[in-house]
C-alpha cells in the first residue's frame, strides 16, 4: 500500500509509523507530539484529523503544501511549527483561502475549537475552528502576511515569524487579543 503518490515522495525515507495507538473507544490518538521527517514534501486535507491528544507538531521546512483541515479537531494542540502559514508558502501578498492560518484547521466545528472568521477582503472571509489550547507557534519562513493572516486567532499568546517580510498587510493580527509576544 502506498502512503504517498510517486511524485509527493522525493528523496526522503519513508518511516513506517509504528506507535500510534487508537484509544479504546477508537477516537483519537495517544500520540502527543509529532516531529516529521526532513524530506516530507506535503501534508494531505484531513491528514491528522481528530487526533485530540496531540499538543505539539513540527513541520519540516522540506514541506510544500498543507491540505485544508490537515489539523482538524486537534484540540489540545499547544505548539506548533510550520515552515510557512496556511497551505503554501505566499510569495506575491494576495490574501486568499489558503493563505489564512486557520486554513490547515479547516471549517469544520470541533470540540476544544473556537470558531473564528477569518477575513481575506474586508466583506470576504472563511469561519474556521482554531484549537482553544494552541499557544505558540514558530514560522521558519514567511515572505509576506497578506490581510487577515492571523485574524481573530485569540488564543494565541506567542508568535515567532522567521524570514525577510517586507509587508506586513491590514489586520494581519486583526483581533489577537492574546498576543504577548511577537
């Protein structure tokens, strides 16, 4: 059984992942933290959709793409680290769907998710459920922040950007009541 198509698989090494455990209910996992292997080049829509015990995630910066949702239900997710924000590194600043920070949530209501629209224009924007719990989060590399990057994302209290960004756009942190630290 393949886990990747020929063409997402590049050079890396495939590690077959042995530890998971589903709860005896089925629901979940015991998994808490995951670190991904350098080499990964996408994350798939929905790839750890409710897995409720995760708190900490670190994306490779080998990644390319993030599907919609491919953090879904992650409820008591706490840190993470992504090598850009939304689905795809955003080289030119046009705000859209993928571009927004909930979009790897996605916008399908969970339990221990807030639900928040987040805005691309100022009429136009996408309701996605953050984690309630999701405090820190480290971006390797950002060229810019289109509007409304990180809109209405309250519960965050720490946010690290790494790269060159020369634009910052309008209400990029629109509503970040609990930033403390930039």
């Amino acid at each position: 059984y393949n886990l990747l198509k020929a063409s997402d698989r590049g050079n890396g090494k495939l590690i077959l992942v042995t530890a998971i455990t589903p709860t005896p209910a089925g629901e979940g996992k015991t998994t808490t933290t995951i670190g991904l292997a350098d080499g990964l080049k996408k994350i798939g829509k929905g790839a750890f959709k409710n897995c409720k015990n995760i708190k900490s995630v670190e994306v490779p910066s080998s990644v390319t793409k993030i599907g919609n949702g491919a953090f879904a239900g992650c409820a008591k997710l706490e840190k993470l680290v992504l090598p850009f924000v939304g689905g795809k590194l955003n080289t030119d600043g046009v705000a859209s769907k993928s571009t927004l920070f909930g979009y790897i949530f996605g916008e399908e209501k969970a339990d221990g998710c807030y639900g928040v629209k987040q805005y691309i224009t100022k009429s136009e924007g996408y309701t996605v459920y953050i984690p309630s719990s999701l405090k820190i989060v480290r971006i390797e590399n950002a060229s810019t922040l289109p509007y409304g990057t990180f809109y209405g994302v309250k519960s965050l209290t720490s946010l690290e950007i790494g790269g060159d960004i020369p634009v910052i756009s309008n209400r990029a942190f629109y509503n970040c009541t609990s930033l403390a630290e930039l």
